[in-house]
C-alpha cells in the first residue's frame, strides 16, 4: 500500500498534535499501572478496519491458548512512526510491534530491535514460510523482523464505473502509454471534480519501483546508495505533471486520505477509478461496486518490474519488557491455524504452503482474485528475470519523506521539476549518509 512515512527523523520526538494519538488501552486487558509480566504484552500495529478486526480476533484466541494479555494500540499509517519513535525515546515502547519492511533496517542500525535468532528455530519457526519472503525481515545476515506475507504493487480500479463509462478496463499486457489514455478517457468521462486515477507520483514501492525497475535501475543498490539518478526522477516527474495538466489525475488536495483503506479513500468516495498500491482484500469490502486489479503498467519491452516483498513485519523491541511472549505470539501468526484463518490476506498474501491451503477454501471471490492474481505477478516477476530488490538501507524513512515533499511540492506548483529534483537527491543523499 502507498504509505506517507514519518516526517520527523528517526527517534525524533513528535511535536504537538504530528503524531496520530494510538488508541491505546482497547485491547484484551487495560492498560497495567503494576510492572509487566511475562502474562502480558502491549502490541502497536497500523491498519484499516478489517486489519484491526482481524487482529482483535485473533489475539484474543492467542490470550485463550497461551494466558499472555495483549494490550492493544492501533491508528492508521499517518504518524504511526512518530508515536512509535516518541516511545523508543523515552525507553518505553511496546513489547511488538508492526514494521514496514522499507524501515527494518534503519531500526536495525539503530540497535532498537531484537535480533531473533535465538527464538528461531525453537520458538519461531520460520522455514514454515516460503523461502522467498523468510529473509523479508533480514538486515546483515541477523533477523529482525518476521514477515507476515506477500505482497505486490498492483493498480486497483472500479470496474463497475469504468464499464459504466464505457472505458476500455485496463489489462494484464497494458503499458504507462496505455495508463495515461485509460485515466485521461476516464477523467473526461466523469466530469468536473473526479479523476481517472491517483497522482501516484509520491509512491514509491507502489509505482516508482516497479517503473525504475523495467529501466533496469531500483529505488536502491546492495551497497545502501540511491538506485536511480536525476535523469530518471525528472522523466517520472514529467510523466505525472503531463497527466496532472491534462486533468487526468488528482490534484494534490485529494491525497489526504489516500494513504488509509476507508471511505474516505478517492476510490471509495467515488472521486477516482483508480489507484496504485492497494489490493482487493482491503477495498473491496468497502464498496458495492466490483472492483478488481492489474499489473502495474509495462514497460513498452513488457516487462513488469515488480518486486515481490514479506508483507508487514513483526518486530521485537531490544527494550521489550516480555521478548519470550512476543516470539511466542510471533509464532501464533507464523502457523497457528486459527491465528492464520482470523488474519486473512489482511497483511499480505499466504505466505506458506499451509497458509495458502487453509485459507484458498475460505475466500471470497475478491480474496481469491487477489491470491490468485498475486501467483500470476509472481510468474511474471520471474520472467522479467530481474534481481531481488535490495533491501531498504538505514535512513530509508526519511528518503520515502524526500520523495513524497517533492512530489507534492511540484503537483501543488510550489517546486519546479528540476529543483523538486535537486532538493530530493540533496535530502535524501543526507538522510542516508547520517545514517551509516
């Protein structure tokens, strides 16, 4: 999914009213004023709806079989790192925690996490998942992170309004070409205030990646520098200020609520037909209309550029006040029955055999669209015959914030293309050499 990252440094404490307040304390068992035990355990995690209901149910399966209370605290992904960063700071963050895996690293180099090896395999037993995603939560060699599923960048559109509009329905062979004619069609078709898509301009694992990647380039090399240079940023830049003049997208006012699977998301709220970065299992339960997904565009070569990722990570403070119970409940996800059945596809696809076996019977049409479909990209990941994407380095955070300033400084016409360019390279060469 597209996130809007943490504008302050890491473990930069939020001022005032930045961080989005945590609904602390509405988990299985209140808030302890005594000192925690190895019966207890305070959890952070971001998501949607269907995410926390998930989540809910299944922790409170994992307190019936285990007798560890989970204390629960959840917002959406807009200042979820700040509230996280504040606590590190002040030496009291939860005893697990949800991680983007674009950010193990910086965490890691940080010496904040857990190395899990110890709890792996006695405790957590990682070779259940499939090898590709197992190193996911991985940052030189020593695990910091387990992940949760997998996942990757698909274009999610309202087939209901586009057959209604009676626009070509994007498909698995389409290009950027193909992208631009479909959202400009679209946006003429719907009228004064709507849009045929997203300006995806500021997503980077959703759309700059896989773009990078058909040009042979990465958001990242092995070694922790940038993948791309200005020649390449400047094109994607173009590409959206094109669209952006010719309205086929949306104006930057409407990315407010694009980071968030809710109603008041441009797809759901009727504003756009559509969007990079989310998948069917988290809107499609948000609408009467069909939805469905594609590839993100090809390149004019075809290939995708997608990189497959671990989902969401699960991660262990090196402060946490029960590390054994949060490896224990680590495990609970991993491959518990009942655990992997409440969870769904809310936080990536199966991720294992025994994954994919219990729960294939139990979708959906929508759920099994996006299992199924999630097979075809991986088959077309391997064709394109690309490397891993090397994983995010530390300071990582804060490059994701470079690129999102940009990007919206230029839709809002506050930056030229060229110096939204410099100011990016000049952030985020910063934010990665303060962080070695």
């Amino acid at each position: 999914m597209p996130h809007d990252v943490s504008r302050r440094g890491f473990l930069g404490l939020a001022a005032g009213g930045a961080a989005v307040t945590a609904l602390a304390g509405c988990g299985f068992a209140p808030p302890s004023t005594s000192s925690p035990s190895n019966n207890s355990l305070t959890f952070r995690w971001w998501g949607g709806d269907a995410r926390n209901k998930a989540y809910q149910t299944a922790l409170q399966l994992f307190t019936k079989k285990t007798g560890i209370a989970v204390t629960t605290q959840y917002s959406g992904y807009d200042g979820y790192f700040d509230k996280l960063n504040t606590e590190f700071a002040g030496g009291n963050p939860p005893d697990i925690f949800q991680m983007d895996t674009a950010l193990v690293s910086t965490y890691a180099a940080k010496g904040v996490l857990t190395d899990l090896s110890g709890y792996i395999p006695g405790t957590i037993h990682l070779d259940t998942l499939y090898s590709a995603v197992r190193g996911a939560g991985t940052v030189n060699g020593k695990p910091y992170g387990v992940p949760s599923g997998s996942g990757y960048a698909p274009v999610l559109y309202d087939k209901t309004v586009l057959e209604q509009l009676k626009v070509t329905l994007p498909a698995d062979s389409w290009t950027w070409d193909d992208f631009s004619t479909i959202a400009g069609e679209a946006s003429k078709a719907l009228g004064s205030g709507k849009y045929g898509a997203l300006d995806s301009s500021f997503d980077d694992s959703g759309a700059l990646q896989p773009w990078l990647r058909q040009r042979g380039k990465d958001l990242c090399t092995p070694s922790g520098q940038l993948g791309f240079g200005a020649d390449e940023l400047t094109e994607w830049f173009d590409y959206w200020a094109g669209l952006r003049r010719s309205g086929a997208i949306t104006p930057p006012d409407l990315l407010a609520n694009a980071g968030e699977a809710s109603g008041t998301h441009p797809l759901i709220a009727g504003q756009i037909a559509m969007t990079t970065g989310w998948g069917l299992a988290q809107m499609q339960p948000l609408t009467p209309h069909t939805l469905d997904i594609v590839v993100v565009p090809r390149s004019k070569e075809g290939k995708t550029g997608e990189a497959l990722n671990g989902g969401v990570l699960l991660c262990v403070p090196a402060k946490s006040h029960n590390p054994d119970g949060a490896a224990k409940l680590i495990d609970f996800f991993v491959r518990d029955d009942d655990a992997i059945k409440a969870m769904g596809i809310q936080r990536g696809l199966p991720p294992s055999d025994k994954a994919l076996n219990l729960l294939l019977p139990t979708f959906d049409a929508a759920g099994k669209r996006d299992v199924t479909y999630g097979q075809y990209v991986a088959q077309q990941a391997a064709k394109d015959g690309l490397p891993n994407a090397p994983t995010a380095p530390p300071g990582y955070n804060d490059v994701k914030t470079a690129l999102d300033n940009a990007a919206k400084q230029i839709a809002f016409g506050k930056a030229t293309i060229a110096d939204g360019v410099s100011q990016f390279f000049s952030d985020a060469k910063t934010a990665l050499a303060n962080a070695k």
